[in-house]
C-alpha cells in the first residue's frame, strides 16, 4: 500500500517570493508521482508528473519538482509566486504501470499568496 | 475537446434519501474513477471502471454505494440510503489505457466534482 504525506496544510507566502510544497511518500513499489491543482469552484488539473527519466520534472505554470528517491520525497516549488497561484495543491502517487492505476493522495496544501 | 463532466454541481439531501451523481468522462477514455473528499481529509479512492466493468471496487465505504457504467460511458453514482458521513466531494476521473502511451496513458483528468450536503 501507498500513502503520501504533504507537510503543510496552509502555506502563506507574498507575492515574488520563492515557495515550496513538501511531499513525502512511501511505499513498497516503484510508483509514478503527480501534483496537481485545485483553484476554487474547479476541478483538479494535473501540474506535473514523474513518470521516469530526468529527476527535474517541469510544469505548466512555472512549477518544478525534484523526485528524490532515497528520501521518498516530491516536492513542489516556484521561484516567484503570484497571486493568480492561491489555491490548494495535492501531492498523489499511482503504482503506475498497470492499467489505469489508482491515484492516492496527501491531504492537500492550501497556497496563499499575499500582495 | 470536451474534458470530464458531472452533475449535478451541488447537491443537498436529508439523510434516509437517494442522490445519484453522473459523471461523463472524456470521449475514448475507458478507464473511470471515482474519488471522495469528505471535508478536511484526503481525495480517496472508491472505484475504478475499465469500459462497463468494475475493475476495482475497494474503496467503496458499503452498500450504500452503487455504481454503474452501462455501455461503458457515462457513470453513476448512487447513495441509497444517504447518511450524514457521507457528505464530502465527489470526484470522477477518466484516463486513457496506458498501454496507447505512456505518457499520456497515466494520467487521470478530473471533472470539476459534485459537492453532496446530507442534512
């Protein structure tokens, strides 16, 4: 079984400052990993994903997450924030390669970005 | 391209009713999922569909819950009879077969979630 531990639930931060989400997993298999977003009234949108390969993984929006293995984590961050980035964001694992495998998810962080 | 529907968008009910929640995925899409996030908590698992069969159903809280993909398109979700606890977001996903692409294959594309209120 998996489980995913996001460290903060409410992070505040102003507007051009650098942030980062923290994302902890564990599990006993090999797992592909995802952040997505939720802003309000919406549904989740997929930010990224580490599937293979290149441990940087880029986003839409200017978002970046680094899979560390030997820690079991997956953080999310942004150099400059802005306001239109105020929402809250879900750290999920799948155990991948199987068809349609089911997502998994932390708790989910609440990003504030204040002018 | 059309991406994941449901409705209704919001929902309240008083407990001892029915509520039923659809959901379209995106057209070629066989895989479905069903999530919920009851208030402060987690996005969980219920279901998962491949075309109209249920592939894993692990996640569903009892038998209070149904549900179906006939034709294995549009899904339901049924809550008979309806309990406090289950109030909470619901969440449908949809993702293509993996095998078709990797890349895409693993992704899960969420509706915007029906919102359910049991009084």
């Amino acid at each position: 079984a998996q489980s995913v531990t996001q460290l903060d639930s409410q992070v505040p931060v102003f507007e051009e400052a650098p942030v980062e989400l923290r994302c902890n997993y564990s599990s006993s298999v090999s797992v592909y990993l995802f952040w997505y977003v939720q802003y309000p009234n919406q549904g989740l949108q997929l930010l990224l994903k580490y599937l293979s390969g290149s441990t940087l993984v880029k986003g839409i929006n200017g978002f970046e997450a680094e899979f560390n293995k030997s820690q079991t984590s997956f953080h999310l961050r942004k150099p400059s924030v802005h306001i239109s980035d105020t929402a809250e964001y879900f750290c999920a694992v799948s155990k991948g390669e199987t068809s349609g495998s089911r997502l998994t998810f932390g708790e989910g962080t609440q990003l504030t970005v204040n002018p | 391209e059309a991406g994941v529907t449901q409705f209704p968008s919001h929902s309240v009910i008083e407990k001892g009713q029915t509520v039923t929640l659809r959901c379209d995925p995106i057209s070629g899409h066989d895989n479905l999922y069903w999530y919920r996030r009851v208030m402060g908590k987690e996005i969980k698992f219920l279901l998962h569909f491949v075309k109209e069969s249920k592939q894993d159903e692990s996640g569903m809280p009892n038998n209070r819950f149904l549900a179906e993909r006939t034709g294995g398109t549009y899904s339901t979700l049924k809550v008979q009879p309806a309990e406090l606890e289950d109030s909470g977001v619901y969440f449908c996903a949809s993702s293509q077969d993996p095998r078709w692409g990797l890349a895409g294959g693993s992704e899960q594309f969420f509706g915007p979630g029906t919102r359910l209120t049991v009084l």
